[in-house]
C-alpha cells in the first residue's frame, strides 16, 4: 500500500498514522513537556434541546471537574510539565496562531455516559481552540430521544443530509435493563449510528455503508501477530437482521410467507409445519441498497488502492446471499474492472468461513465487504485483533458520498461512567472518539477544499498515536494489551489527553518552522 512521507520518520497509511524507525517494540512510558490550555471558543448552534435538558447537560458536565480525583502520577510523569503547563514557546505560538476557518456546517450528535464526557473533553481542548466552525448540535442522549420520541434522531439525520458532514458520540441501544433504569417510555430505542443511516437511506433510496477501520499503532501488540497492514470491514448498513421480524410460535400449526405483487394474487410459500413452539424470523433487503452498497465498497478499495473481497454464504442461501455475489460481480465487470487492474488491486468473492480463515492468516492490507450482521461482528474481531476495540474508526457514508458521518465503533463505556459518578479515576481509552472527529474534519475539508482543514485533522491523528507510540503514554487498557498491570504504566483520560494537546502543539510548531 501506497505511503505518503509527511515528516521525516512519519508515514500515513490510510486511516492509520505508522510511525517507523523511532517506534520501540516494547511498552515503556516516557516524560512528556507541557501543556497549554487556551481559552478560544468557537460557536455552535444548539438544536433540538429545551432549556431544562441544557442545564442537565452542565450538570453532566461539571461533574466531569468536580467529581474528578487526580491520582498519583506514573513516576515518569510525576516531575514533568504536563502537569504544571510550562513551557513559554508553546503557550506564546498558540496565543499567536489564528483559528482555522471551516467554511461550512458540521453537525454534532452527543451521546451517553462516559463517552459524551470524553467528548466534551476532546471539543474543548482540540476544536473550540484551533477552529472557527459552526456546529450543528443535536443531543443524541438516551433521556433527550425519550423525550422527543426519537425525533432528535430523525432531525440529526435530516442535518446530516442538508450540510453533509456529522460527526457522532457515542449512544446508548437499550436493552430491558435500560429502559427500567431510564424509566423509558418506548421499549425500544432506535436512536443507533445504523438508525441514522436508514433514516439517510430514506432520504437517499441507495442506502449506504459502515466503513470500519483499524487504528494502527506499532508499540501496541496484536493478538494476530501476523497482522501488518489495515483490514477494513465495509458493513452493509441495511436491511437482513437487523430490519427483521421475529416472533414466538405458540403452538403447532403451518408458518406461511406471503407476498402478493402490486395488483396481483398472492403467493404463498410454505416455511415449516411446525409440531409444538417454536420461534421465526423474516428479512429482507433491497436490489437498490445492495448497489449503493457494491459502489461505495468499490470506491473505498480504489481510493485506497487495497484489493477487495465480498463475503458471502451463497452455498447455502442460493438465492438471498446469491443475489448479493451476483450484483457485486456485475457492477464490477462493468464499472470498476479497469481502473482496479490499472492500479494492480482486485475483486474476488469468498465464503464468509473461507474469508476469516484467510483474515487470520493474511497481513492485512484489503477491504472486506459484508452483510450487516457479518459485518458487524467481524470489525469487533478485527478491532480486537489490533489491540484494542478503543482502536478502531467507524464512518458511515452514501454511494454518492453527500453524506457521511464517523464516529467511535465502541460504545458507551458504562462501567468506566459508574466508577466516575463515584470521583474515582478513570482510565478511559479517548483516541476512537478523536478520530471521530478527525474523519469528519477530514471529509469536511475535502468537500469544502480546504486542505488546511485536514491537514490539522491529520496532525491531531499523528498526535494521538506518537503520544502512545513514541513516547509510551497510554491509557489502561493499551498498557494491558502490553502486559503491563501496574499502575506506574497507565494514564488517566485527562493526562492522556493533556499529552496530545501537548503533542499537537509541538508538531504544529515544527510545521509552522518549516
């Protein structure tokens, strides 16, 4: 795969930052320098939010101050500056640095628990200071979509159209559990990064797709060692499971399928007889969606230069998995053939036992296309494979690409969320949620044509993974994967993201030098 030299030592490999020669093999933490805390705001324009629920918002978020403990150091960092912000050059560059201007509207949809603390965190140390940018604010928050019976959710989508670009914390799904502790009126949210995508899908008949990539990072071991190069899982965000009908059956009796065409009889298909209870289940998915689908998969494979795969069990359903092969071969053929084999990549489809067989024993380095729910437990996979499921991008998007939306592919990190509502230290892993940033800053930028815009999104990223890979900074779960369980060799959330603020700040000095 094709890497682009950006600093010396630092090369970008698709989603991933690959930091060679300086990186160590091993965990280690490292002193960092200081850390400035600028007071710049951009503005925002709040939507869909009463005035009661914006104060149960600052009551959220004081207690991300207030309950918070600081703990001992790790005894590398316990005499740096990163504590105490020392460090004249960096304050007096930031104070002389204008603010980015992001040419048009990003929308922002605010999630739950720990994750929409985080988030906070991340918007007030790494966008309110650095860019100018009208944020279209929707509060995606368990409680508010009650509320609002989900039109909060209906109404981000619709932003998300409008101007393009959103970027998304994550959000409770709840189960039975959730909806007695939240005291739910629905039984069912369907407030889900997959709900917003069919809400564009609605607007937009071809449907779309889930992207989820790696986050690559050297010093952090892999549990598929043999894994080099970025595996992206491309989710078909439509339709099968997840649109299905399931029921109980009661009893015995005769399970039918009916469709009747429009002005025409019905046909009846026998399913079962069955003899006692039992359970069914009904899905479908749409010939339109399948094409947008095969589309946005090819285009990522081209834009990327990566060969890829279609995965399927055609052999056993011939004609539901089998029209999936089938479209994706024709629109193949007939649209991308050329330009794959111009750039020396490929198309093949697989069995889907055959395609993670193969996953386990490759290096990496391709896209893989899959049906909703293969995709969705497959990224879990991949993402633990990497290291870590805090690792790990998610971006939805259209065939056409006028709308996307990225976010964290983690959810919202309950049990991290109890121990801070008690003021205990929280070790909570930020950098899926940057991205999350990231990637629609990136994708604002390309749509606005504003390359400083990414290229600051691209230095944030560059920032995040030195902080860990260079200089040994990392939250709990990263050092775990290292094999280190003492609390010398992990960071809080707020002194991981104190290093990349600090970090950030010395890669644009040195860019602004150059």
């Amino acid at each position: 795969m094709a890497a682009v030299r950006l600093t010396s030592g630092h090369f970008r490999q698709g989603c991933c930052w690959v930091i060679r020669s300086r990186c160590q093999p091993t965990c280690a933490s490292a002193s960092s320098s200081s850390v400035l805390n600028t007071g710049n705001r951009s503005f925002s324009t709040v939507v869909g939010r009463p005035a009661s629920i914006s104060a149960s918002l600052s009551s959220q978020s004081s207690l991300s101050s207030s309950a918070y403990v600081r703990p001992a150091l790790p005894n590398a960092l316990a005499h740096s500056s990163l504590v105490h912000g020392r460090n004249p050059f960096t304050r007096n560059m930031s104070a002389a640095r204008r603010k980015i201007v992001v040419k048009n509207p990003i929308v922002e949809l605010d999630g739950d628990e720990m994750t929409r603390i985080i988030w906070q965190d991340i918007k007030d140390k790494f966008i309110t200071p650095y860019l100018e940018v009208d944020l279209k604010y929707y509060d995606l928050g368990l409680e508010y979509r009650d509320q609002t019976d989900d039109q909060v959710t209906v109404d981000a989508a619709e932003a998300i159209k409008k101007y393009g670009v959103g970027v998304k914390c994550a959000t409770i799904t709840p189960d039975e559990a959730r909806v007695e502790e939240f005291k739910l009126k629905k039984s069912k949210s369907t407030t889900s990064s997959l709900y917003i995508l069919s809400r564009l899908a609605n607007i937009l008949p071809q449907g779309g797709t889930v992207f989820r990539e790696p986050i690559v990072i050297p010093r952090i071991p892999k549990l598929v060692p043999g894994w080099k190069k970025p595996i992206i899982i491309g989710r078909h965000a439509f339709g099968d499971q997840y649109r299905a009908t399931d029921r109980l059956i009661p009893g015995p009796g005769t399970l039918e399928l009916v469709y009747t065409p429009a002005g025409g009889e019905p046909e009846r298909i026998q399913v079962y007889d069955f003899k006692g209870p039992g359970i069914a289940q009904t899905q479908y998915n749409l010939d339109e969606s399948i094409r947008g689908f095969a589309h946005a998969s090819f285009k990522l494979a081209s834009l990327k230069s990566l060969p890829m795969y279609m995965s399927t069990k055609n052999t056993i359903l011939k004609k539901y998995d089998g029209r999936f092969k089938d479209i994706f071969q024709e629109i193949y053929d007939k649209e991308y053939k050329a330009d794959f084999e111009a750039k020396g990549i490929w198309y093949e489809h697989r069995l889907i036992d055959d395609m993670v067989a193969q996953m386990i024993k490759s290096e990496g380095g391709y896209v893989i296309a899959m049906k909703n729910y293969d995709g969705d437990v497959q990224s879990d996979i991949v993402a633990q494979g990497f290291g870590s499921l805090g690792l790990m991008t998610s971006t939805l998007t259209t065939p056409a690409g006028d709308a996307f939306e990225s976010e964290a592919a983690h959810g919202t990190v309950t049990r991290h969320y109890r121990e801070h509502q008690k003021g205990r230290e929280t070790s909570t892993n930020p950098i899926a949620s940057i991205f999350a940033w990231t990637r629609g800053l990136v994708r604002r930028g390309q749509l606005d044509e504003t390359p400083e815009v990414v290229n600051f999104a691209e230095q944030l990223e560059r920032a995040c993974v030195e902080v860990v890979d260079v200089e040994g900074i990392m939250t709990k779960d990263l050092a775990l994967a290292c094999g280190k369980k003492d609390r010398e060799s992990w960071v809080t959330t707020k002194e991981y993201l104190a290093a990349v603020e600090r970090r950030l700040q010395k890669n644009l000095g040195e860019e602004t030098k150059l």
